[in-house]
C-alpha cells in the first residue's frame, strides 16, 4: 500500500508541475491571470504604501533589497521575541518553561526569517500565540515569498540577453505573497481544520481522562502556521513534536497535502525556468533529475525502515521500525515525509530521525549534504540545482575542448569562479563548524542523549540542517546553549543569504551576455546525456565533499550491526 | 533610489506585509475556519457528563486491565499533552534497547502471552509526539481475551467493536490501518458499562 501512495505522490508532484509552472511563470512574467482582478488593486495599494515605482534593478540592487528586508525582519522578530513573555493572551505563564535568552532570540529570528525554522526551543513550552502567529506566520510568509522571488530573478539572467537588469524585488516579493502564496495558503489551512488542526486561542485543555487521571492539553491558532510553514518550505513546528504531533498532523489527508505543498512549487519551478527561457525541455530534464534523486532516496529509506531493526533481533518484537514514528502514518507516510522534508528545504518532520536507522538517517542527511537540489527550497531549490549543473557543464566543457555554455550562456573564467565559490560554500561551513563543535566541550555538551558515532552525526546533521535552510533535527542533540545558538544561526546566514549572492551576481552576468547560438560543438542543456551529467556530477560533488564525514557518522555506525 | 529609499521600503514592507500575513490573513482564517468547523477547531475535545475527557486525537495513558492500552510514551512522564516529543535514542543505544525489553515484557505479561510470543513494534516502542493516540489492529487483537475477561464478556463481542473501530488507510491509499485507543475504549464503555465499585 505505501509503494501506491509513494507513486501516486510522484505522479501528483510531476503533473502539477506543469500547470503550476505556467501560472508562476505568468505572474512573474505579469501576464493576466485569473486572480487579477481581486489582486491588482492590492498590488497598486502596497507599492503606492512602498513608494516604489516597479523600476528594473540590477543584481547588485536586487540583492541589497533582499538584504535589507531579510535585516528588518529579523530585527523584527527579535524584538518580538525578546518582549513576548508581557504580550497579552495564553498560555499561561505556568507553562512557558523555557526561558527567551539573547542567543535562543537570535537564534529564532534569523532561523525563521531564512525559511530555516531550526527550533531550540518547544513551542508550547516557550511561545506566546501571539508570537507565534504575528511573529512566526508572517515569517513563514515573508521569508517563502523572498525565497521565491529571488527564485524567480535568477531565472531571468538566463531568460535576458543585454539586460542590465533582473527585475524588481518588490514587485517579485508581493507578487509572490498575493498571487501564490496568500491564496493557496488560505485554502489549505482551511482544509486542514477540516481535519482536526485546531485554530483557536483557548488555554490549556485540563481532562480528566477516562481513567480519571489528569490531562493537561496544548492548544493554540495551530491551522494558521501549519499550511504555510510547508508551502513556504519552512517546516518550523507549533510544538515541539512538530509533524509528528496529532493537533499539528492530525490525518494521513493531512500529511499527505503537507507533502505535495512542500513539493509540487519548487518541482514547478524548473517548468516556469523552461517556459521563461524559450526552453522548456531544459526545464524537464532538471525536473527528472530530481525526481531520480528523490526516487533513490526513497527507495533506501523505505528499506532501512521497512526491515525489522536487527538491534531489536533478540527480542521478538516485528513490525519495522516504529520508534519515534506514529501509527496513523506508520512506515510508508513517515518516511516520505522524512525523503520530502529534507529534500524540500522542509523541517516538518512526521517521525523522530533520530531514531532511525543510520542507513534511513543517512537519506535525509545526504538530501540536505546535496545542497537541497532535488526540488529544495521555494525559489532557492532552483539556482542550487542550476548551479551544480553549471559544474556539470564546466566538467562537459573540459571532456570536448570548448568554452562551456548552458543554454546560450558562456561559462567564463568570472563565471566559473563564482559557481565553485558556491560550490565549496556548503562543504566549509558544514565541516568547519562540525569540526569545531566536536572539538569543544561546548559543542560535546550537547551530546545528553546519544554518544559515539551516532552522536557525531547528530552534529553533522545539525550543521547540515542548518546550512540548507531546512531547520529539521536529530532532537537528541540538545542545541539549546549559546553555542549551538550562535554557531547554527551562522550557518543559516552563509546558507541563505552567502548562496543567494552568489546565485544573484551570476544571473546578473548571464544577464549581461548575449544569447550566444546552438552549434554542433555545443552541449545540449535540453538532452538525456546532459541530464545523466548532472546527475553524476550532484553525486560526484556530493561525495567528494562529505564521504569522510559520512563514514565517522551514519555508515560506521551502519557497520557495527 | 538612494540606500536610504530602500532601507525605507524594507522597513515600511516589513510592516505592512506582517499586517497582511500575520495579522489579516489568520483573522480572515479564524472568521471562516471557526464558523465552518468549529468542533475541529476548539481541538476536537470530547466530553462526558459535562468534563471534559480529552481529544479525539491526543492519546491518553490506559493501565487498568478493563481497558485497551496506549503505546508507550516519551512526553513527559507520559502522554503529557503539554510537553510532546519521543525518546529520540538511537537504535544503538542501549536505553532504547532496555526500553523496548522492559515494553515486550510487560505487554506479554498483561496479555498473558507465551515469553517468546511476538510482540507488535508499536506496543514495545514510543512514538514521535508521545501523544499517539491510536495502535495497530494487531496490537488492539491481542488485547481483546484481557478486556474481555475482566470485563466478564465474550471475546466475540469485544471483537466486533475493535473491528467497527478499526480504520483503514485513508482514502483507501494513506496511511497505516489503525485503532483509536480512547475512541474504542469510549465505545466499550458505552456498549458495556462498568459497574463502578
């Protein structure tokens, strides 16, 4: 049954992709939709507000913009955070154990303002409602929105030729907010307080259960953050149990929508890249390389989860692996969730992984390692698989002999500097801090629940997490100190805002050139081969970075069973 | 545009799109979220005689033998429902090892099982949340002869009520088939009411 709903999935996620592709493009391209009527006087009102005119920027501009609104909002949310505890409304203060400190502040506003949603804290153990929905929903909005306008920028330096420019950021950035995030988010909240996601501002639930023993119940406006925390392709949680909690992830309806909300607008954004280049097979062939990662992952962690755990073999118990999972969603659901969660730059997690098995574990660390190509983060999963496909294309260029181009782009020495330094971006902040916190007893203080090699990777995992925007954990890693505050939230500034620059400033070079003419000596940017290249050189690169690291971590500890 | 324009607009976005998406937007959801489904929304409570008992989807802990019983849990000192996670250990260590022992034990024990009887995965291990509220149809199956005998009834009957509640996968392709425990322990309640002594 679960090889039936793993298909359907897929299926939903490529052919969503392109109609969904062809909308996006149409907004982005503002062309008329059907929304506009109801939107455009919105838009009007807001850049009127803004005072901004909609002028072209050019990629220097357009970044400095993301730069500064990406700065405020964090402020923001750090102010938020820091005056919380005297907002007015529940819980009650009984229940916020969890002390708001300076490092967990900064931690949280730069985590949710990256899309990273990392969480040191459990949210119904820390967070006002108020915070959560004014600070936190509006965060998952913003922050998706900016990702996917960013997104959006880099697509047009391949789609201009003699352009100085790569569009506005503003325009972009409520575009994005009104025509696509705003409207399905309120639809899908919707749908899931049909289900049982509770949206109210009520205080703790006290039961008396059946039993007659005592039952106190987190509540909250649970249903304003579910949505949109996946469709922005945040994933931080309302409690702490995340998508595993039964008020957060009450179906497997809900699940399963959560999963293709994450999905289906990056998958669709190759499509809107093919369509707004002139190029729409270009656009296929990333697509299907991505779905050949996802599919790989799946398939190894459904097996490592699926067998009966050989740690448990003496003790005659059957069933797979069941610890830190959920029946409702039993193996099927909870490791999809775990392949759709790390590959979509996601933290909503359904399933404890720190309970995995090292090969199922392996799976959702190696899709963030990747650098969150296999669909990833709204706007942002896109130029990180184009990015490796530029060494795709420099590594095809060196094996014929000519300056290498991809889709009428030539990659050239300044081209070629900036899509390595990307490249190597990940690779040196993961490593370094990884090193660092295994070198300190600052970092090694965090090791309370699991030690050895499983503990290793719980660090690897962390930094990993945290450098891909996807804010998902092995939660046996206590990271609430200043330390794992700090060293995180530096992770999730190189992995947002270091990887954004550079993607912009190369588009504002393809930008620039001309389209240069398909000849015999070219290779193709739309062929099978091209994408088999791809896919080897995501998996060499990957590799060649991280294989060290992965045999300390997830496979000597697959080894010792 | 000066620096000083766009750091304008970022401050004066900033606080009009969190108006928007933080303040409108839930509002808007709550109007029609609230008047659509508002048994959902207040968090699927279930009452009885005028208490509240608990939710239709938080689990609650069971130990006396005239009931079915939860999975283990992780949340607090057990199906806390304000403080919600799973053990986290890896499966090399040895805490999760022990936990997973003392678990199939004692549930051979209450069900008067052989002791190298098989012992479902979900009964012997803890959940995510801690708070999940369902177990699988064969754990629930090898629950009946206890809650029938203490309740002095036939296998039989228990039977046909775990079967009623029993879901499948939903929409026929999602998710596990489960048992909720409290939703089948409000019906055996009901169906054959205990005399409290």
């Amino acid at each position: 049954m679960r090889w039936l709903e793993y298909i359907v999935f897929l299926a939903l996620v490529v052919g969503l992709a392109w109609p969904v592709g062809i909308y996006l493009a149409c907004v982005f391209q503002r062309r008329p939709t059907m929304l506009d009527p109801a939107l455009r006087p919105i838009e009007s009102l807001l850049h009127r507000l803004f005072r901004t005119q909609g002028q072209e920027m050019t990629a220097g501009v357009y970044t400095l913009c993301f730069l500064l609104f990406s700065a405020v909002s964090t402020a923001g949310l750090f102010v938020l955070l820091l005056i919380q505890r005297w907002l007015p409304g529940g819980p009650a203060d009984r229940y916020l154990t969890t002390p708001m400190t300076l490092d967990l502040a900064i931690n949280t506003a730069i985590s949710f303002s990256t899309t990273t949603t990392w969480q040191a804290y459990g949210g119904e153990n820390t967070l006002r409602y108020l915070t959560q929905v004014v600070g936190l929903v509006s965060q998952n909005f913003l922050a998706g929105a900016a990702g996917l306008a960013i997104g959006i920028a880099f697509i047009r330096g391949f789609s201009r030729e003699r352009a100085a420019t790569i569009g506005n950021f503003w325009v972009d950035l409520v575009r994005a907010l009104l025509w696509v995030l705003l409207p399905v988010a309120l639809a899908g909240s919707l749908v899931l307080v049909w289900q049982g996601v509770p949206l109210n501002l009520a205080a703790y639930t006290e039961a008396r259960t059946l039993e007659g023993g005592l039952q106190t119940i987190a509540q909250g406006p649970v249903a304003a953050l579910e949505f949109i925390k996946n469709l922005g392709t945040n994933g931080g949680g309302f409690f702490n149990a995340n998508g595993a909690h039964p008020y957060e992830n009450p179906t497997p309806l809900v699940n399963f929508l959560a999963m293709l909300a994450i999905a289906v607008l990056p998958a669709s954004l190759t499509i809107t890249f093919g369509r707004m280049i002139g190029r729409p097979r270009a656009g296929s062939i990333l697509l299907a390389v991505m779905v050949v990662l996802f599919a790989g992952g799946l398939v190894l962690c459904d097996y490592a989860e699926a067998a009966n755990p050989p740690q448990l073999a003496d003790l005659h118990v059957a069933g797979g692996n069941m610890e830190g999972k959920e029946v409702r969603f039993g193996i099927g659901d909870s490791v999809l969730a775990a392949v759709v969660t790390s590959n979509g730059a996601t933290g909503s997690y359904n399933s404890m992984h720190d309970s995995y098995q090292p090969v199922g574990v392996l799976v959702p660390l190696v899709n963030m390692l990747l650098g969150e190509v296999i669909f990833g983060g709204l706007g942002t999963g896109l130029y990180s698989m184009i990015m490796i496909a530029l060494v795709a294309v420099f590594l095809g260029g060196l094996m014929i002999g000519r300056t290498p181009e991809y889709l009428g782009k030539k990659i050239t020495a300044a081209e070629t500097r900036l899509t390595i330094l990307y490249a190597l971006l990940t690779p040196a902040v993961v490593l370094v801090l990884t090193g660092l916190a295994i070198a300190t007893n600052a970092g090694r203080a965090g090791l309370v629940t699991n030690t050895g090699t499983h503990g290793f990777t719980e660090i690897l995992f962390a930094y990993a997490s945290s450098m891909a925007n996807n804010g998902q954990n092995m939660a046996g890693l206590n990271a609430s100190s200043v330390f794992y505050n700090l060293t995180t939230a530096v992770a999730m500034l190189a992995g947002r805002f270091g990887l954004a620059a550079l993607a912009l400033a190369l588009a504002g070079r393809f930008a620039a050139q001309r389209r240069w003419p398909t000849t015999s000596g070219t290779l193709p940017g739309d062929s099978a081969l091209f994408g088999a290249l791809v896919l080897g050189t995501i998996l060499l690169v990957g590799a060649l970075s991280f294989l060290p690291a992965l045999a300390l971590g997830p496979i000597a500890e697959a080894l010792q069973h | 545009m000066t620096l000083r324009d766009h750091l304008r607009t970022a401050f004066v976005s900033v606080i009009l799109l969190t108006l928007l998406t933080g303040c409108i937007f839930p509002l808007v959801l709550f109007a029609f979220g609230r008047w659509l489904y508002p048994t959902q929304a207040a968090g699927s409570l279930v009452t009885g005689k005028g208490v509240v008992i608990g939710s239709r989807l938080i689990g609650q802990d069971f130990i006396r033998p005239e009931y079915f019983h939860s999975r283990p849990s992780a949340a607090g000192n057990g199906y806390d429902g304000t403080s919600s996670g799973g053990t986290n250990f890896g499966l090399s260590n040895r805490k999760l090892i022990e936990g997973v022992r003392q678990s199939a034990e004692a549930y051979r024990k209450s069900n008067g099982l052989p002791p190298d009887a098989i012992v479902p995965i979900d009964a012997a291990t803890r959940s995510g949340s801690g708070l999940d509220p369902h177990i699988s149809p064969t754990n629930a199956e090898l629950q009946i002869a206890r809650v029938a005998r203490t309740r002095g009834l036939d296998e039989g009957a228990v039977r046909r009520l775990v079967a009623s509640h029993t879901e499948g996968p939903q929409l026929g392709f999602l998710g596990s088939p489960r048992v909720s425990v409290l939703e089948l322990n409000l019906a055996l309640d009901q169906a054959f009411p205990l005399i409290r002594r």
